[in-house]
C-alpha cells in the first residue's frame, strides 16, 4: 500500500521511518518532508496548507493511506478534504481537531465533563480580561485561544508580565485572530508528562509516557520553544500516577468527544501536570503526535505502525495488540542559533553522515537541505534530533549526547539536561 505522510519536521521524520519498517508499506511519500526524510521516501514539494493538490496527488497515486502530521492543517480540515474524495486518512476532522485549535473549546468541555485542569475564566473583551486579570495574583497562566506555533501561551511569574501579555494577545493582535479570545487560567505546580494515545473515537490505547523540554535553556530557563529534547519511559514517574491520568483524564475526553458528537480519531496527545501530591491535571490537549515525543515514543513500539492506523481508520483498534519495548529513548534536539527567535538558515552541518550511519543512535532530520554542493545544510529552527536507545535512561542518554558531539554547525545548541530529571 502506498502511503503519503503530510508534513516536513522531525515527528514526520520519526512516522516515515516506522512506517517505512512495515512489510505492507508499498511507496512512501511525504509532502513536503525534508532532506533528511528524502533518503526513505520520496519528498513531494506540495505545502501542508494545499489541500486541493495534497488530495489531487493522492488519487493520482492512488494512495492507500494519509498520515497527518501538524496541527495548523488538522485545525483547517485537511481530514475532512481527503473524506470528501473517499482517501482513507489517519487524524482527526477539523470539529475533533477544536480541541487543540481552541483553548477555549477545550476547557469548556473539560468543565463540562468535569475533568481535571487548571482553574480558568475566558474573555473576548480586553477591559474585561483585565478588570479580571487584576483580580488575580501572579504567577498566572495567559493563553491565545488560536493557534500561534506553540507561542501563545505566557506563564507570567509578575502581575507586569501578565498585563503586558494581555495587551500584547488582545490590542496588539500579536497573534493574529489566535488572540482574539485569551483564556486566564491557574498556575499549575509540578512535573509535566506527556500522554500520547491512538484514538478510533470509542477507544483509547496510550502510548508509553515521555517528557518534553519546552524552555530553549539548560534549567527550564530561556522562552519557550517547540521542544529541545524528550525522554520516554518516565522512571521516576509512579505508574500508578500515569494511570491515573489515563484513567481520569485521557479515557474520559475521548468519550466526551464521542458525546458531543466529534469523535476523535487520530493521536490525541494530553499535556499534563502532576501536582506535587500525585494528581494529574490537564495543561492542554493536542490532536497530533508531538514534536519531539514521537522521536523518542515510536523507537519503542514494536507492533507495525501501519497496522495501528488502518485500524484506526477502520475503528478496530480494540481488536489489534499494541507492543512496546521495555528499552529506554532519550533524544536530544539541535537548533540554529538564535532559535526560538529569528535565526539563520544554509549553514553547513558537519559529521551528519558518519553519525547517521553508526549503530547507536537514530538522527532524525526536523529542518535540512542539502546545498549545490551537495553538502548538508541547516533549514529551520530546529535542525536534528538525535535519538539515543538502552536499557536505561543513563545509557540512552549516554548515547544521544555522544553522538550529538560529533554532529556540528556554527551558532549550533543544545540542552545538556535532557532527561537529567529521570537520573534520580
Ligand atoms: P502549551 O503551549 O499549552 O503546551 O503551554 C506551554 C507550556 O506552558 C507548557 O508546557 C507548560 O510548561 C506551561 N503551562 C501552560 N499552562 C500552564 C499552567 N496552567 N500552569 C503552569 N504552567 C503552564
Ligand atoms: N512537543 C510539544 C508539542 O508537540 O506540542
């Protein structure tokens, strides 16, 4: 079967390479991908947001199957586009895909159903937000209710930095239309935990925990970014607690998607915080794979990816085992300098090869190209994620920094905690 995978970073990267180990995957390929991508399938230059051609070169092809991978064409309804020509497609239509594209959507319904979040009100009004806003003391969470590339949320630790966020959301419409609506909500202490689960509306089957690095500093300091480096198991995390938030939070916003009548079928992906006492509670929702959690999530599942999605599309995910290795992933994330700001692009990347082609750790590309010389160039804030495998965090951790050493390109950094919280 011939498969056309949508997107172009290191998550799509991490889903072409499990795929491509399928004994039923026939030709692969990936619009847009990337250089990297491009030496496993074949790179088709259509953006994710063209979904008349997207569709157009699927029946051409006569694709078996559409993967998606990135939120911005899920919110748009690139799912709904390839149904409405009969394309079997995995990810949710654009009234499941609200649940990452409005914040405001998302906690309404968790309200609904009463399931665990941070406390929150929602405005449309600025005078209003504000008059609330000062009703409240910081540290407070101010979140664009759109999407705004992983941007639109500012965790204010000073009632100064919130008011500015405010001004900047609701006047200054820094995020477009996102901000049109702002949600103020709880500061939420604790460890964040990722849950990634494949959904066919009724049933849930989660994926193994990871954690995400979001600040672009070793520390947690810095801005936010879309991710330095992930880690997966979580050893130092009770099973008992991820349970928990499975059991209380993942299963029942499936079924309240059903309920409303938007059942959700894709990967929903449930950002959590554990409180100091054990209890998890919801951060966000994202109706994708997360970028890097997959990286370090599907190096893990043993079972053919493929065959997970077929019976995702086909609502049989009840009826399929899904297994995953008891080993552990550690990727670290290398970005440009300047990332998550303004940052150069073209800058030649030394050692990729020999790193690539070593036994001990996956590379995989989020943004490269290759020049006219035909040499490896960064193309984008994120550039690689090198993924470590072994028995243990220590020795998958070992692995990603060792061979990330040998990997180089001016203005390159990366985090050297990833996963220093799991060394306990
Ligand atoms: P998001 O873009 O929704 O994933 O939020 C980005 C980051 O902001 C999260 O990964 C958390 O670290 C932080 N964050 C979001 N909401 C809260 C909250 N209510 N309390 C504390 N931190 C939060
Ligand atoms: N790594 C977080 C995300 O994909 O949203």
């Amino acid at each position: 079967m011939d498969i056309l995978v949508i997107g172009g970073g290191g998550r799509e990267h991490a889903i072409v390479w499990a795929l491509s180990k399928s004994e039923k995957a026939g030709k692969i390929y990936c619009a847009p991908g990337n250089a990297g991508i491009g030496q496993i399938a074949e790179c088709v230059p259509i953006a994710v947001s063209e979904f008349e051609q997207l569709t157009a070169f699927a029946l051409e092809k006569e694709i078996g199957l559409v993967v998606v991978g990135p939120d911005d064409p899920l919110a748009d309804g690139i799912v709904d586009a390839f149904e409405a020509k009969d394309i079997p497609v995995f990810g949710p239509r654009k009234n499941a895909a609200e649940i990452e594209g409005s914040k405001t959507f998302m906690k309404d319904l968790l309200r609904k159903y009463s399931i665990p979040t941070a406390a929150y009100e929602k405005f449309g009004d600025y005078e209003q937000a504000l008059a609330y806003l000062r009703s409240r003391t910081a540290p407070i969470v101010i979140k664009a209710d759109g999407l705004a590339a992983g941007k639109g949320v500012t965790v204010a630790y000073t009632m100064e930095e919130a008011e500015e966020a405010l001004r900047s959301m609701m006047l200054d419409k820094v995020f477009g239309d996102a901000g049109t609506q702002v949600v103020i909500e709880e500061f939420l202490e604790g460890q964040e935990m990722s849950i990634l689960a494949f959904v066919d509306g009724e049933t849930v089957r989660c994926m193994p925990a990871a954690q995400d690095h979001k600040p672009v500093y070793d520390g947690d300091k810095g801005p936010n970014t879309g991710g330095m480096g992930t880690y997966s198991p979580l050893p130092h995390i009770d099973q008992a607690i991820i349970d928990k938030a499975i059991e209380s939070i993942v299963i029942p916003t499936a079924k309240a998607m059903v309920e409303e009548g938007r059942p959700f079928r894709g990967v929903l992906f449930a950002g959590l915080m554990i409180s100091p006492d054990g209890t998890p509670k919801t951060i966000e929702f994202n109706a994708r794979f997360g970028d890097p959690e997959t990286q370090v999530v599907l190096p893990r599942l043993k079972t053919d990816l493929l065959e997970i999605f077929l019976a995702a599309v086909n609502g049989t995910l009840a009826d399929i085992d899904i297994e995953w290795s008891e080993e552990a992933a550690v990727c670290v994330v290398q970005a440009s300098g300047g990332y998550p700001a303004s940052y150069p692009k073209g800058i030649v990347i030394s050692g990729l090869d020999e790193v690539s082609s070593g036994e001990s750790a996956l590379v995989f590309h989020a943004g490269t190209a290759k020049n006219e010389a035909g040499e490896w160039v960064t193309n984008g804030g994120r550039v690689l994620g090198i993924v470590g495998r072994g028995t243990t965090i220590e020795e998958a951790r070992a692995v990603a920094y060792a061979a990330a050493e040998g990997i180089d390109f001016e203005g390159k950094h990366q985090r050297t905690d990833i996963a220093a919280k799991a060394l306990v």
